[in-house]
C-alpha cells in the first residue's frame, strides 16, 4: 500500500510541475483570478478539530495535525476533494516549518486553493487575556513565508471568533493590530517581487456584536483593515428558506461593504446532525440573491468527528464517504453564480465609518503598537535594574504586583487600554522583558534607592547599556511610556491616594513593604498583560 501511495505522488508531482491554478486577487466586493473571471469559494474546511467549528476551541492543549504536511494522506483525500467539487479549502493551525510542497502541488493539480488561519491552539490571540507580541507575529509570518511561495494561496486569516460576545470585544484591537502589520508584512514582500495575498477575520453570529465588528475591522485606514471578512454562520437548518435562515439580513446589511465577503464556516447540523443536512443553504448561497454581495462560502467540514459535522469518514488509511458528501457534490454541480468579468467592474462602496466605544464595544480605533524583537532587546539591555537570572516566571506576578499597585507609572510600559487606544511600548516583549521594563522603571522612579531593586533576591543591579542602535528607538519608546503613564496615573493613584493625576504620574516616594506580603496584593490587569501568551487558554 505505501509503495503504491508512493507511485501515486510522484505521479501527482510529475503532472503538477506546472501550476494548474491562476492567482486569486481582489477588487471591490469581489474575488477574481489574475486572467479578470470573477472567482466564487465553494470550499470545504479541512482539518481535524483544531479550533474550528460553532464557537472554536478555547484549549491550548489542543493538540493539532498539520493537514498539509504528510503525503500519504493528501494522496487519499485530494482526489474526494476534487470529487466533491470544491475550489477552496480551510486550514486552521500549520506547521510553518514542515514541508507542505506536495500537498499543495496536488491542491493545485485539482484546481483548489487555500485559506489559512495564521494560528495555532497554543500560539495565537487569546480572548481572555489578549495580546499582540514579538512571539506571535513570529509565528503568523512563519505560516505567510511557508505558504505564501504557493499560487493557490488566496490569504489568511488573522483570527477566528477571538470575540465571541459583548464581554471580549477588546481583543478585536488585538486581531486588527495583527492584520495590520500581517498586510504590511505581505506588501513589503510584493515590492520585491511578491504576490497579493489576503488578510481577513473570521467572525461568528452574535447578534448584539456581529454588525458593530464587522464595521470596526473594516474602518479607518485601509492598511489597518481586513481584505475580506468570513462570517461563520450555522442560521440555515434543515428545511429552511432564504428569509427564514437570516440570510436576507446579511445580504441586506454586507450590501454595503466594501470588500469581499463569504462564509468562512457553514452548514447547520441541528437537524439530523451530519446526515441530515439538506445542503439547500449551498443552492441559496450561490443563487441570484446573493452572489451580487457574497463570495461563496466554507462548508464545515471534511471528516467526520465526535462534533458530527463531517462528509467524510476516516478509519486508518481508508476515507469512506458519507450520504451528505453526497447530496453536497450534487448541489455544487448544480449551481451556476452570475459573475461580472473584472474589467467590467467598478467598485462603488466605501469603507465604513468606525464605531465608538461603548458598554458593547470596549475596541478603539487605535491599535496596538506592531511587535519590534529589536526594541525590546534595546530596552532589556538598557535596564540598570533586571530580574535575578533564576528567577522562575510563575513568580513574575507577585513583582508585577507589587509594582503596578504601588507605582501605576512603572506600569505603563506595559500598558493597554483598548478603550482609549493608549498601549505601553512594551507589551509586544516577552513576559522577562517586560518584567525588566518595569523594575527598572520602579528603581528609577525610587532615584536607584539600594532597597527598590532586590525583592528578597528576586531583582539585581547590572550595568545597563545603550549603542547607537538602539539610542532613536528607546527615545521613541520613552514618549510612548510618559503619555501612557499620565492616562496610567491618572485613575489608579488617585483612587487610592486621593492626589491629583499630575502629582501621582511619576511618583517617587513609594517604598518596599516586606516582600513576603505581596502575595496577598491584586495583581490586576498588568499581569494578565504580561503574562498573556502563558494564560493558558486561547483562541484561534
């Protein structure tokens, strides 16, 4: 059997050594291939449970099978992938240090294309805790660089569902931050010869926020803002109708938006569960009443689980078929989307206007600052006062804690307010780094007293150096740091001290207690800041 899988692929490589598939780009409202045909996803999500599906995975333990990666299998399944009849699949976590070159030339030989989610179930934006980091950002061009030298490579996504509701809107500055300079990170390499290639968001169907989301990552400055955006639906279940599922709400309300627009996630199995679905929603979804405002859309997905949402069913090295693969195969046959050819095309909506902060919406215009390793070296090296070298990381808290209760402006490094849009310079760096930032900060605003760098041991003395290379950004980064610790100050000093947010900005006077009794302090948010990537749980 593997000598036969062998002989299979290398036949698969041999006839795809010249791409079968024509680039993807974007213009307006609409997808297109390079030679101006209008380009509509009839995809499938491909991938064992990895984060996808009706809320995603919050689990960090969340193990992962590169989908891409291994031969043998794309030899079994790309031929029921073609079979099926879909152009696009969705992966939802790669390895961006494996080797994906024979799956994909296969993907390619069948004429399918890839959307990528850019994360990972223990590397990426955590709803709970959110951050956008030196680390992360690593991660997210390591999937563009591993994938982005493949012609069926429509885009990426920054996020999927990181908010969920009216309770975690503030990761959204975190994702669109992510967006922002994942673009910026394609479009420095299209000047060099490179290729357009998408950034987006997937998005799930909460009422109260799925509107107001859709307008923040498309507002503002177009570098900033999303190139597409998925929308996971599961309204259609069953026997249902156009009007019935909400799909004319969401034709009416994306009528107006200003870049493409699909299902990143569709096929409700309420109803039967997997067996049961219909796949009418597939007919409506590529009818005249929709594909004027949408680009198609992802079914979920391709094997079978414990979720119940599969078309396929996997035992060992056998891929079975199942009855609603079927019924799905002979609905994509059928459909035949009215398309408008590229040259004929003149886009005519605008980006919409971003909306306000509000008791539903805790994301401002302005983001994160873009994850820079090089400053946050600079500034480790800088620091005359840094935590002792065995120092453990499960211990960092108690000093965060200590510090931020006491000394807010030696915080505000590490700062992020979503609300008002004002984020410390530091936040990108590792958890040691900003610890340093910090202790220093404090042993500086203490005027280097021998007691405010030692913590019981915790903390040491060094010689802090800058070069001439680091002379500009540190400058930069200690402006950032004074606006951030006045908007810090202001409200954590005078709650507590009743002194006025001028005299508490920088205070100096503030003097260790017994280290011992820290434990007993809130940590509060500059913990979790700092923490954030180790938090535990995250979303893709």
């Amino acid at each position: 059997m593997a000598s036969l899988r062998s002989v299979l692929t290398t036949s698969l490589l041999l006839a795809s050594n010249a791409a079968a598939v024509d680039p993807i780009i974007m213009k307006g409202t609409k997808f297109f291939t390079k030679g101006g045909e209008q380009f509509f996803i009839k995809g499938v999500a491909y991938q064992q449970e990895a984060g996808g599906g009706p809320g995603g995975s919050t689990d960090s333990k969340n193990k992962f099978v590169d989908p891409l990666s291994d031969a043998s299998i794309c030899t079994r399944d790309v031929p029921l992938l073609e079979k099926l009849g879909v152009n696009t699949i969705r992966t939802y976590a790669i390895d961006p240090k494996a080797d994906h070159s024979e799956c994909m030339q296969m993907l390619d030989k069948a004429g399918i294309y890839v959307v990528a989610d850019l994360g990972e179930p223990a590397l990426s934006i955590n709803r709970d805790s959110p951050t956008w980091n030196v680390e992360l950002f690593d991660r997210y061009k390591g999937v563009v660089d591993n994938l982005g030298q493949y012609d069926n490579v429509i885009g990426f996504f920054s996020g999927n569902e990181v908010t969920n509701n009216a309770s975690n809107t503030d990761a959204s500055a975190y994702v669109k931050a992510a967006t922002r300079d994942v673009k910026k990170y394609i479009s420095d390499k299209m000047s060099n010869g490179g290729r357009w290639m998408g950034v987006g968001y997937a998005a799930n169907d909460d009422a109260e926020i799925r509107n107001t989301m859709a307008h923040y990552f498309n507002c503002g400055e177009q570098e900033s803002a999303i190139d597409f955006w998925g929308y996971n639906i599961y309204s259609w279940c069953g026997k249902s109708s156009f009007t019935e599922s909400g799909y004319d709400v969401q034709v009416n309300f994306f009528s107006n938006y200003s870049v493409p627009v699909f299902f990143a996630e569709y096929g409700c199995n309420t109803v039967g569960g997997a067996e049961g679905r219909l796949w009418d929603d597939t007919t409506a979804l590529y009818s005249s009443q929709m594909t004027d405002v949408f680009s198609g859309g992802i079914v979920y997905m391709f094997h079978q689980e414990e979720n119940d949402y599969g078309l396929v069913k996997i035992s060992g090295d056998t891929a079975t078929t199942m009855k609603n693969y079927k019924t799905l195969q002979s609905k994509l046959a059928d459909v035949k989307p009215s398309s408008t050819a590229m040259d004929s095309y003149n886009p005519t909506n605008s980006p919409a206007a971003c909306p306000g902060t509000s008791e539903t919406w805790k994301a401002a215009a302005l983001l994160p600052p873009t994850p820079d390793s090089s400053l946050c070296d600079c500034m480790e090296k800088a620091a005359s006062c840094a935590p002792a070298d065995d120092l453990a990381e499960k211990d960092f808290g108690d000093i965060f804690g200590y510090i931020c209760e006491n000394d807010a402006a030696a915080c505000a490094g590490i700062k992020a307010d979503t609300e008002t849009g004002v984020y410390g310079p530091y936040g990108m760096c590792n958890p040691k780094q900003q610890l340093a930032h910090v202790l220093n900060a404090y042993y500086s605003n203490q005027n280097s007293a021998s007691d405010a760098c030692d913590f019981n041991g915790a903390a040491k003395v060094v010689s802090g150096s800058t070069d001439s290379t680091c002379k500009t950004a540190l400058e930069k980064a200690n402006s950032a740091v004074a606006v951030a610790a006045t908007a810090t100050a202001g409200s954590a000093s005078s709650a507590s001290t009743g002194e006025s947010s001028e005299n508490a900005a920088a205070p100096a006077t503030v003097r260790m207690t017994p280290f011992m009794t820290m434990g007993d302090m809130a940590v509060g948010l500059y913990m979790l800041v700092a923490m954030g990537v180790g938090a535990g749980m995250v979303v893709l």
